[in-house]
C-alpha cells in the first residue's frame, strides 16, 4: 500500500499540449498509475480545468469515468452536452467520441479520470 499525501506530486501545466486540451488552461496530477509503471492496471489522475477550458473531441480505447470532486463542467457526446456538478460521474464507454472540461459555465472544474492503463486517447475532428 501507499499512501499519497496532498503534499506529494505535482501538476503539470497543460497548455502546451494543445491537439487535447485547446487554448484553456488545464492542469493533470497523475495520482495512480502511469505508463512508466510495468504493473498499473489503472489510470487516475486529478484534472482541474480553468474557466471556459476544454479537451478536444477525443475518444479512448478503453472506458473513462469521470468524478467530479469540484465545480461546474460540461460532458458531450455527438448526441448531447450535460452539465455536470461536484458529486456528479460520468461514464464514457471506450471508442465514443466525446470532450469535457469547464467550457462555458463560468466556473472552474475539477474532476478524477480514470480509465485502464492500456487505453490509448486520440483526438477526433470537430
């Protein structure tokens, strides 16, 4: 067992990875897993989003779940776009197109991602 104190690791800044995240700004802290570790099954990380920040139209191979532990953000698929609270979790089956982040409810986001430590993300045309 470990334990990660609220102390340990850090965060990095997002904004240079444009193809996903846009313009926003956005913020990862990888909490469990990574590809670095050979033994991982899962992926968990703590995305924060800034005001209006979003990722591009993604999907990923392998299902993602989203948890909102703060604010107010936006989930979409091709078929429709909900806003989603603290307390809120969305469930994204593996190959559905879809994006998340703050967008445009004026408030900044944070949510946990995790999906399996094999699943590959790629970026989709609007």
């Amino acid at each position: 067992m470990r334990v990660i104190g609220a102390a340990e690791g850090e965060s990095q800044d997002m904004k240079g990875v444009a193809a996903i995240f846009g313009d926003g700004q956005v913020w990862i802290r990888t909490l469990a897993g990574s590809r670095a570790q050979a033994k991982a099954h899962i992926n968990v990380a703590l995305v924060q989003f800034n005001p209006g920040a979003q990722t591009a139209w993604h999907t990923h191979s392998g299902d993602q779940i989203l948890y909102v532990v703060s604010g107010i953000g936006k989930v979409a698929d091709r078929d429709s776009e909900q806003v989603i609270s603290s307390g809120d979790c969305a469930v994204i089956p593996a190959g559905e197109e879809h994006w998340h982040g703050a967008a445009d409810t004026g408030s900044p986001m944070a949510h946990l991602a995790i999906t399996r430590a094999d699943s590959e993300t790629a970026v989709v045309d609007e």
